[in-house]
C-alpha cells in the first residue's frame, strides 16, 4: 500500500472555526472523555458482579459499554492532543487505522443496537418464550455476529480508500481520519471508493434503522393492547433509554454521511457529538431510567467503600 503513494503522515487541521477556543475545548472534551471511560466501565462492571443483571437485556448492554469504552479512544487522544499545542500529525497507517477502527466499531454499534432492539421486541411481545428464544448460545452469536460484521466492514472500507494513492496535499480538514476528508486527497479517481464506501455505510445503516423500526413498532402495537396502565409504563420504560441512545447514533450518521452536500463545520460539531459527547451520555441514559441498574451500581458502590472504612 505504501509504495503507492509519496505521502507518510497527514497533518489535522483540528475543528473548524475553533481559533482561541483551544484551551476551553480541551477540558470540556477530557471531561467528556473520562466521563466516558469511568462511566461506561462502572457499568460494565457493575453487569459483570451482578447476578440479577445476568440477563440478555444487560448483556448486550454490558457490551455496549465495553463499545463506549473504545470508540471514543480512536480519536480524543489525538483531537486533544492536538488542541494543546502538541504534534497535529499523524502517520500514514495511524490514519489508516483510524478510518478502520472508526468504521469497524460504529458499524459494530449499529448492528448491536439492532439486536438491542430485537431482544426487547422479544422480551414484551413474547414474554413467555423469552428465556427460551434469547438464550446463551443465540446472545453469543449475535454478539460475535456483531463485532465480526464490523470488522468486515471496517477492513473493506480501509482497504479501498488506502488502495488509492496519495502524493499530497496531505491537510485533512478534520480532527480525525474520515472517509469524506481523506478521499478528498487522493490523486486518482475516487469514483469507486465514494460509491462503495456511501453505499456500504447507506446499507447497514438503513437496515439496521429499518429492523429496529420494525421492532418497535410491534413493540408499541403489543404495550398499547395492556389494559393496565401501570404495565404500559413499565414497558416503555424498559425501553425508553435504549430508543434514546438510536437517537443519538443514528441522528450523527445522517448528518455526516447520508446527505449530499456537505458542510465542515457542521461536519465537526456532529462529529464531535458522536466520537466524545455520546459515549459519556449512554451510562447516564441506561443507569438514571433504569431501577435495577441504580440499586446494582448503589450495591457495588457501598460494597467497593466498606473495606476503606465507610458504612451507609
């Protein structure tokens, strides 16, 4: 791949329109950032020693956190190193394994969330064989299902946008490695890869969208059949923060790469939403709407403070 092109590193031109904000954006990402990395991890292991949540819901939820514990780590270190003054560049294959790491795990997202979707449609319009239909064997094959249709798509991403050779200029107008700001580069015809690489990312996102909303719009036809007015609300409770999250996701994904024009300042704020502000929104989301999360994370909390001496 390398004796392609004339082009070792690329230099990130950072966020558009960020002159003279450098320093506030660094401390509000960190914060971002670190609220990610401990809050998603609390989560996952307060699933992990909590018999109760050994569940499928809080095992594709477990690996949900797992998820927002990486995907924001592909590309902050560098945004906020970046914003501090440091080094702006980055190596021809640390911009190749960022489009790559970037690709695989948000494809990994979007079929995870569908999934997600599946197992609450199973669970409220098929209560009785839940147990049944969601057991070991089949959560396991749809999360490795999930993590290796990502990496299948990441890889073929990667592998036709750094086909193509690059001779320079090599300013990418971005934060991060990106599909759009990369190929825009490349000194060949970009034909192909703009093609695959939109219909590729138009197809898993738009049928993964279509599944989930085919999910819960039969999960809405069976909650609205409960006469008790209580079950309703439970129902869409257990649902509520999941359908919040497909908000956040999906909503990025149609800004940045399912339109036809495109904007890089709007490109950068909806990037920035998705690669640092999600990720941290996500153990919020699942923890405050979620009682037995709240009373497994005070149980862990109260359990990891005993030993240093404090009691409820």
């Amino acid at each position: 791949m390398r004796n392609y092109t004339s082009v070792t590193e690329f230099i990130l031109l950072g966020i558009s329109n960020s002159e003279g904000l450098e320093n506030m954006l660094f401390v509000l990402f960190l914060v971002f950032y670190v609220f990610a990395l401990l809050g998603n991890l609390l989560i996952f292991l307060t699933i992990l020693a909590s018999p109760n949540l050994h569940t499928p819901m809080y095992f594709f939820l477990g690996n949900l956190a797992m998820f927002d514990i990486f995907f924001p780590s592909v590309n902050s270190p560098k945004m906020m190193d970046c914003l501090v003054g440091q080094s702006c560049t980055i190596s021809y294959q640390g911009c190749a394994s960022q489009i790559f790491f970037y690709h695989t795990l948000g494809c990994t997202e979007c079929f995870l969330y569908t999934v997600m979707a599946y197992d609450r449609f199973v669970a409220i319009c098929y209560p009785m064989r839940y147990t049944v239909i969601m057991n070991y064997m089949v959560c396991t094959c749809f999360t490795v299902g999930t993590w290796l249709g990502g990496f299948v798509h990441g890889s073929i991403l990667t592998f036709l946008i750094f086909k193509l050779p690059y001779c320079g200029p090599n300013e990418v107008n971005s934060f991060f490695c990106d599909i759009p700001v990369v190929l825009s580069l490349a000194c060949a015809d970009t034909s192909l890869a703009q093609t695959v690489s939109f219909t590729n990312v138009g197809i898993v996102a738009l049928t993964c969208f279509l599944l989930v909303l085919t999910s819960y719009t039969r999960i809405v036809i069976s909650i609205l059949k409960i006469r008790s007015s209580e079950g309703r609300r439970r129902a869409f409770s257990t649902c509520s923060a999941h359908f919040t999250s497909i908000l956040l996701f999906y909503g990025p994904v149609i800004l940045v790469y399912l339109r036809p024009a495109s904007s890089p300042w709007l490109d950068s704020v909806v990037q920035v939403f998705n690669n640092v502000v999600t990720p941290s929104l996500n153990p919020l989301i699942y923890s405050l709407r979620n009682k037995e999360v709240k009373l497994a994370l005070r149980k862990v909390l109260s359990q990891s403070m005993q030993p240093l001496g404090y009691k409820e």
